[in-house]
C-alpha cells in the first residue's frame, strides 16, 4: 500500500507499478496535511484492514516521520505492518517485481531486502532524472536473503504459442529486435508451446533450470501467477515494450503511463471514505482498437521479418480467411484473438509445408476434436480456401491450432479443471 500526501501522488505511484509489472494488486491512500494523526491513523488503518490477504501489508510511505505509522496501525487494525519510507516511483516497482518473484517471501524479508534498495543515493543527486539507466531498479541494493535471485543471475524470457515455434519463433526474434543486447545481459528467450498452460511454477522452474523467468510473452496466455505475462497485441502496440525493459530492470515506463486516463476516476474518489477499497486496475497506453489498424500494423512488422513471404500481398488474404470463420461461427473475434491468429497464419504461409516434427500439441488435438468440432470442421474449410488462393498446399493438421487461438480460453480452463 502506498501512503503519501499530496492530491493524486499515491494513486498515480500505485497506477504505475501495477501498470509495469501487469499486476492489480497495489493499493493507495491519500494523505492529507490538514489530518490530525488521529485521523491519518484511522483511515491508514481501515485500509490496510481492507487490503489485508492474510500476510500483512507493506506500507510505503513518504515521509520518514511516519515510520512509526506501521505499528500504531499493526496494534488497531490487528495486521501485520511494515513501512519503508522515501516512497517513489523505482521503490513501487521493485516492491511489487520482488512480492512477485517468490511467493514463498515474508513480509519481514521483502521490507528488510527494500531498506538497502536505493536509486538515487547522496553523490547521484545531480543525475536522478536519468531514469534510462539500466541500473535504476536493479544495482542499489545488495542481496539480502537467497529468496531473492541476483541480478546476475542469468535469465530468460519465455515466448509462447500453440505449437512452440512458428509464432513464438517470431515473438522472439521481435524481442531481439526491440531490445539488443539480452545475450551480454545473459537473458535467454525460450519458445514454448500450449502445454506450458497445464504445468504449474515448479515445473516451469525445473524446465528453465536455476533462472529467473523474467516474463511470458506470446499469442497465448498460460495463467501461472508468478509469472508477468505480456500479450502480443501489447508488446506490438501498446506498453508491452516498455514493461518488458522495466521488469528486466533496464528503464522505467514511457512517459505517457505517468498519467493514464483509467487513473482520473479514482483520484476523483475520497480515499477515507468506506467505500471498496482503492484498488487500482492496470492501465495501458491508448491500443489499436479498429482492424484495419491492426492489419496494417502486423503487415508492418512482419515485413521487416519475413524472409519468403509478401506480407503486403498475404495480409489481406488472411484476414479474408479469419472473415469467413467469423461468419461461419457467428461471431466477431477481439484484437487479441485477431492478433494471434494473423500472426500464427502468416508463419504458417513463411513455412509452407517445409517444417518436420509435430504441428499440433497432444493437448490441443484433444480439447479441440472433443470440444470445438464445428469450429474444426469450419476451419478445416477455411484454410482450404486460403491453400487454394495461394495455390499451395498448408498442413490440415493446423486447423487443430487456429480453433485453440479462437477458443484459447475454454482450452486454458478445461486444463485447469
């Protein structure tokens, strides 16, 4: 929970860290100067009742004067508190990036670790607006306990789509491109397929080794909590870019975060009143919203990737194709769907019938043939269709994978069960 004075100071540092980390989970309370402490005491103390999930709460707070607040609180609300003071913007963050990195972490070690985390100490006064520097949220602090991997810990970056190359083949070679120099940050970019979604953190973390798993980016969301997840549509065109540098520790957000629009509401809505708690939503930078943008923006992209294929030529085509599926199932697809799909389609075109080993997960032929055979059956003929506009032949067996981008949800769930 983030406790500061000044009008809209603690949701806008609680909006940002829930934004960069792609969590819903940092609450905040506005402090007032013309409080009497007894006042300040009881609205700090009936939110950090409210937000309380059974571990206590980290109280952030900006004045060192209020360090005592914690346990003046911890004895009336009955919760656990411990506040760290001097709160900013890179103190948000980490708290939140190191809550996150294990659950397993106590409120004791994740306040004791923050109090030598310092980005801007005495001597670096004069460079404290270089928020670029790579070592802003990472090289102030010494590692307290083992809980907390080392910054020098290698890493890696999990790319993900149904099949675990194709589009998450290409995702990674994205992520090359907009962010250089992973290799001598020792950062690995790992493609995985669909089954990622039926295993749980432990297994990933024994796949990936003695790692840190920095994010999951990909067509498809596999729902491990621990891990931040950064969707396509997002790392193409929104602030998925940005999270991405944030949570490898290399920079803060683009500027246009510091004031999201989805922020002004909450602002507006008295902090001690008893209504739900502030919970701040995750804002985004403004998205594409209409398709013919994001036709053109896929086209763009994968013009500058793609070795055989036109995408200027293939695009039109493809979303031809995801046309004919949506009015053979009767309904129209989201961005993110949309997304996924013309992407999947356009590496299906690039690789042609050239790719040896399995097309389609034992996971998605078995959720797909028992639940989706309409949507089968309709993508079947669909991608016939395309086959034919190209006057080359594509895998049938891909069919299986454009129904499990459509229906990616239902798949995730009936895993889950």
């Amino acid at each position: 929970m983030v406790a500061a004075h000044g009008h809209g100071i603690a949701s806008g540092l609680a909006e940002l860290a829930n934004t960069l980390v792609g969590v819903n989970s940092v609450r905040w309370v506005e402090l007032s100067l013309e409080q009497s402490p007894e006042e300040l005491l009881g609205q700090v103390a009936h939110w950090v009742r409210t937000a309380d999930q059974g571990g206590g709460v980290l109280l952030l707070v900006d004045f060192a004067s209020l360090l005592p607040l914690g346990e003046l609180v911890m004895r009336q609300a009955g919760v656990q508190v411990h506040t760290v003071s001097g709160v900013c913007a890179p103190l948000v963050v980490e708290a939140v990036r190191r809550a996150q990195r294990s659950k397993m972490v106590t409120l004791d070690q994740l306040a004791a670790s923050l109090t030598l985390f310092h980005p801007e100490d005495e001597t670096g006064k004069a460079n404290a607006h270089s928020l670029t520097q790579r070592n802003i949220l990472s090289d102030g602090y010494q590692e307290k306990d083992a809980q907390f991997p080392a910054v020098a810990r290698s890493r890696v970056i999990l790319s993900v789509c149904l099949t675990g190359f194709g589009s998450a083949a290409k995702i990674a070679e994205l992520i090359e491109e907009h962010l250089p120099g992973l290799r001598e940050q020792e950062v690995e970019i790992i493609c995985m397929d669909i089954n990622l979604s039926g295993k749980t953190e432990e297994d990933v973390q024994r796949l990936v080794g003695n790692r840190h798993v920095v994010a999951i980016v990909g067509t498809i969301n596999p729902h491990l909590e621990s891990y931040p997840f950064i969707a396509l549509t997002d790392f193409l065109f929104g602030d998925g870019i940005a999270r991405l540098r944030t949570l490898l520790g290399e920079t803060l957000i683009d500027p246009a975060l510091l004031h999201p629009s989805s922020a002004v509401g909450q602002r507006d809505v008295p902090s001690s009143s008893d209504t739900d708690p502030p919970l701040l939503t995750t804002g985004a930078t403004p998205r594409l919203t209409q398709r013919s943008e994001l036709v053109r923006e896929i086209t763009h992209t994968l013009s500058q990737s793609l070795l055989f294929l036109n995408p200027a030529r293939a695009m039109p085509l493809i979303d031809h194709m995801i046309e004919l599926i949506e009015v053979e199932v009767g309904e129209t697809f989201d961005i993110d769907v949309l997304a996924g799909l013309m992407l999947h389609l356009a590496c299906i075109l690039e690789r042609g019938i050239q790719h040896k080993g399995v097309l389609v997960s034992e996971t998605v032929r078995t959720q797909v043939g028992q639940q989706f055979p309409r949507e089968l059956s309709i993508c079947r003929r669909a991608l016939q269709v395309l086959s034919t506009q190209i006057a080359r032949p594509l895998p049938d067996e891909e069919a299986y994978n454009i129904v499990g981008i459509l229906r990616q949800v239902d798949i995730f769930i009936s895993n889950s069960l």
